[in-house]
C-alpha cells in the first residue's frame, strides 16, 4: 500500500510480528511476558472442543492471570465491542488474546482501540487509516479456527450498526495482530457449511487482492498461490479431508497478508452492505457475488484475470475466454458446496430486494473497499450488478 512518509510517497507491506503455524502452534502462548490478559472468545465451539481451556492453560505457565470476555456474537454489534473495551478498562490487560472465526477477532480489535483510547469515538475509528496509536496499553494474539477471514493477518476489523442496517470496515495498520497462531487443529472442527463459506472468501481475498489498486510484487505471489491452493483443496475439505483442511488454514492466511496490504474491491462492499441489511454469512455472499463483479471488472484488468486463468490451467485461447472459464470456475465451486448462485436463490423476496437495493447500493458505494476496486463505479452501476445478483443475469456493461 502507497503512503506518505516524511513527504517520500512510498509503499508499505505490514505483517504480525510473528506469525506461529502448523502442528501445536497454540503452544505459542507459554512463551508470552506479562500480567495479565484478556481472552476474547465467540459462542462456544472453542469451549466445547477443548481449545479455550488450552488458552488458559497455556497463559497461566505463562504466569499471566486471565479473564474472559465469551459470546461475541456473529458479524459482532458497536455493542458489545464498548460492553468489552469496559471490561478490559476495568481489568487492566497488557494482553489481549482473541480465539475463534472472524467475529470474536474483529470484536477484539476495536475493544482494544476503545480500551486504549476510552474517549475515541466509533465515527472517528471508522475513517480509513486514522486510528491513534496502539499498544500504549496491550499487545494483540489473533488465534483463527475458521479458514476464511484471515483476520489474524490483517489490518481490518469489521463492526455492524444493527440500527443504521450498516457494517463498517475499520481499516488501519495499527490493527494488525502482533502475534498470529495458525493451528490447523482448530480448522478440523468446522461443519461443512461454515467450511464453505469461509473458503470461497478467502478465494475471494485472493482474486481481489490480485487486481486491487494497492496490489504489488510482494502482495501477487500470495495471492495467486492462495488461489491455487484454495481451488486444489477447498471442495476436499469441504468432505472433510483432514490434510486439505490444514493446507486451506494456511491458504486463507496467505490470502490475508495479500489482501492487508493489497486491499480488496467490490465484492467485499456488496457484502459488508447485504450482509447487515438480509443477514447473509458474509462468505456466503461473497461467494454469490464474485462471478459478477468480475465480469465487471474484466474491462479494467480482464488480463490480470486471464493470467490467473493460464496459471489454473483453465480452458480458453483469448482473454474473454480464460476470463469466462474463471467466472465458471467459481460458480462451478459454488454449486459443489450447495451455495446459491443468486440473491434470489438465496431467499430474498423481489419485494424485500426493490426495497432495499437504493440503500445497499448507496452504502455499497461509499464502503471503505470500493475505492481499490480496479474498476471505478458509479450508484447506478452498483445497482445494475446487484440487480444481476438478484436475477442471474451476465453483467455485459
């Protein structure tokens, strides 16, 4: 990502500290120096399965006293990331250690935010690389069990204003993680649904890191080699092949470095903005919606697109043609794990969509991802594609 530094404009790739993977990787947590921590945890699967009581466990050799934050809840609310900031407040961690899918982790990035600055308020934290600076207070250990979001390697948090129907990307280098632990242990959990979903967006951060504006020599080859181990082991795990689940936890962290650095596009804004309004599981959606945007963004960068065809061995002599053979490829992933290929499909009735679809456009526009999108648009080109969703039309404009 270009930024400007000293008045030098130049560009900047940003990782966790460390970055512990593989085999037992959680035991990570015993070399830890501290006092006290803070463990972030979602709706129980953690628990059940053993892996929150080995947090603990580890912590304490650790000689860190422990206190629990549990429940953060799917696409987590403004709520309970200030409910959480207060308890934080109140203990006084100087670490904070976040376990599970994407939800619990981006709730417990913006705690940290609001705990080390108390006074700062939502509508300053949602303005794109503006946040102060953190670990005044605590460090930051991102531990993923969903192999999808990869938010234990990026600068993103995503929070939802259930009353303005609107999710906000919060987006700033301050939020990478310190620590990443990739353990594929937790992954093998996953029921075949949540596997799906989490899979096709990370194929999704792949292929828009790949073409979005920020992308660079560094972010390419992790995106693409994200990409290509997604599409060689994704429906395998998703049947529940042990080894292609370990190989998918770490395809989808690759596709996180890429996309922290290289940023995303439209797919994701279409998402963030349907996702808060109807509820969709956020790689659910994009999942429906990547075959379109990149029939639209194929004017923009059809041959990066078309490279990434060549390099998956797909079919087709033109760039129309390796284009066409990668929106199949995707659709075709799509049907093979029972995820629908349209808004309609998925439930949305045509009335809750035409009154719904001025708003979500409008929203999606001004999402923090559409300016790297590689493809400028306008409100009524937003609409056009999302009426493509709905319908299963090609988009052609």
């Amino acid at each position: 990502m270009e930024i400007k530094l000293g008045g030098i404009i130049m560009e900047r790739f940003t990782l966790p500290r460390d970055i512990y993977f593989g085999e037992d990787a959680l035991g990570a947590l015993k070399t830890l120096k501290g006092k006290k921590a803070v463990v972030v945890v979602g709706g129980g699967s953690m628990k059940r399965f053993g892996f929150l009581d080995k947090v603990e466990e580890y912590l304490k050799e650790a000689n860190i006293e422990v206190k629990l934050i549990e429940g953060v809840e799917p696409d987590p609310s403004v709520e309970t990331v200030m409910k959480g900031a207060k308890i934080m407040t109140e203990f006084g961690p100087d670490w904070i250690v976040a376990i599970g899918g994407g939800s619990p982790i981006d709730a417990a990035k913006a705690m940290w935010l609001f705990y080390e600055y108390p006074d700062f308020t939502f509508k300053q934290a949602i303005v794109p690389f503006g946040l102060p600076e953190l670990r005044q207070k605590a460090k930051f250990v991102a531990i993923a069990s969903t192999s999808g979001t990869a938010t234990e390697v990026t600068s993103f948090s995503v929070i939802t204003d259930y009353k303005a129907k609107i999710k906000y990307p919060l987006a700033d280098f301050n939020l990478t993680p310190d620590i990443a632990i990739v353990d594929p242990a937790l992954a093998q959990t996953m029921p075949p649904k949540l596997t799906a979903h989490t899979g096709m967006d990370a194929l999704t951060h792949a292929l828009e890191a790949y073409v979005a504006s920020a992308r660079s020599d560094i972010s390419d080859p992790l995106a693409i080699h994200s990409i290509i181990m997604t599409r060689d082991n994704l429906f395998k795990s998703y049947k529940g092949d042990k080894d292609a689940r370990n190989k998918m936890h770490i395809s989808q962290c690759l596709a996180g470095m890429a996309f922290s650095n290289a940023l995303l596009g439209i797919t994701h804004s279409l998402a963030h903005k349907t996702g808060a309004v109807w509820h969709i599981p956020h790689g659910c959606a994009n999942a429906i919606y990547l075959p379109y945007v990149l029939d639209f963004n194929k004017k923009a960068c059809g041959d990066r697109y078309a490279n990434i065809a060549k390099i998956l061995g797909l079919k087709g002599t033109t760039e129309d043609e390796l284009v066409d053979s990668l929106v199949k490829m995707v659709q075709d992933m799509d049907k093979e794990m029972n995820i629908p290929l349209t808004l309609k499909d998925y439930g949305i009735s045509k009335d809750d969509f035409n009154s719904n679809v001025d708003f979500i456009a409008k929203n999606a526009l001004l999402d923090a991802c559409t300016g790297a999108n590689p493809r400028p648009i306008d409100f009524d080109q937003m609409k056009k594609i999302l009426q493509c969703i709905y319908d299963g039309k090609k988009v052609t404009f």
